[in-house]
C-alpha cells in the first residue's frame, strides 16, 4: 500500500472515533439534561411535601400546596410525554401515581383545589385508569393535545 492510502484511512479511522465520540458525549449531555430536571421536580416535589406537612389542613395555604403538588404531577407528565425525563425515573415516579391510594388522593386533590375540568387532563387521564398500571399502558402518555 502506498503512503496516500496509508494517510486516508487513518483519517477515516480519525474522523470515525471523532463522530463517535461526539454522539457518546451528546448522549451523556442528553441524560444528564434530564436528570438534571428531574431533580427540580424532587427539589419542588419537597419543598411542596414540606408545606402539606407544616400547614394546618384545611386553611387557604394548604389548599394551595395541594393545588401546586397537582400543577407539579400535571409538568412531571407532560415532560415525560416530551422525553425531558430520565426514563427509569419516571417510571418509578409513574409507578407511585399509578397507585391505587394516589390516584384517590388526586381525585379528592382536583375536587378540594376546585381544579376547573379542563385543567390537568393528563393527570385526569392517568387517574381515570381504574387500576394500577404502567406509563406504557397509561392514557396520559399517548393523549392528543
Ligand atoms: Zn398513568
């Protein structure tokens, strides 16, 4: 083989790990984007947890905090929907909303928030489901609009 040949394949040999390389770190910018989001969920799923404990139940303030945590479930769906969520994160978080206990909690929620119908439909859809189930099988991941 001659020198030229010699020069073009480790080019080629170059330019593939470079190609490679930048779709590896890509894909770790990619994931680490939604972990990254996944944990200001965590940080405003607490903060919300903290005022639902320390607030007295029943007054104005608490109503809110269950309407925030409702707000929260209704953008934790629609980033998932998107795929702005690490996967296996979200499955758990579904996991624990697709419960039986958590979805009648988020059904006596919309009514105590006075939440209007058509305000957090993917939530909706996901409760409506009368048994527990997957965010494969969930309504709310293939809802229209
Ligand atoms: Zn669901």
């Amino acid at each position: 083989m001659n020198t030229g040949l010699w020069i073009e394949i480790g080019t080629l040999l170059v330019a593939t790990v470079g190609v490679v390389g930048g779709l590896l770190a890509l894909r770790q910018a990619n994931r680490q984007r939604r972990l990254d989001l996944g944990g200001l969920y965590l940080q405003r799923y607490w903060e919300i947890d903290d005022d639902l404990l320390r607030l007295p139940k029943g007054s104005p303030e608490h109503t809110r905090a269950r309407h925030r945590y409702l707000r929260l479930c209704e953008d934790e769906f629609e980033a998932a929907r998107r795929g702005w969520l690490e996967p296996d994160q979200w499955n758990v978080w579904h996991a624990w909303l697709a419960e039986d206990a958590a979805r009648a909690q988020v059904d006596v929620d919309l009514i105590a928030c006075k939440a209007p119908v058509d305000r957090f439909l993917l939530l909706r859809e996901c409760s409506s489901v009368s048994a527990q189930h997957s965010w494969k099988e969930c309504p709310a991941r293939v809802r229209v609009g």
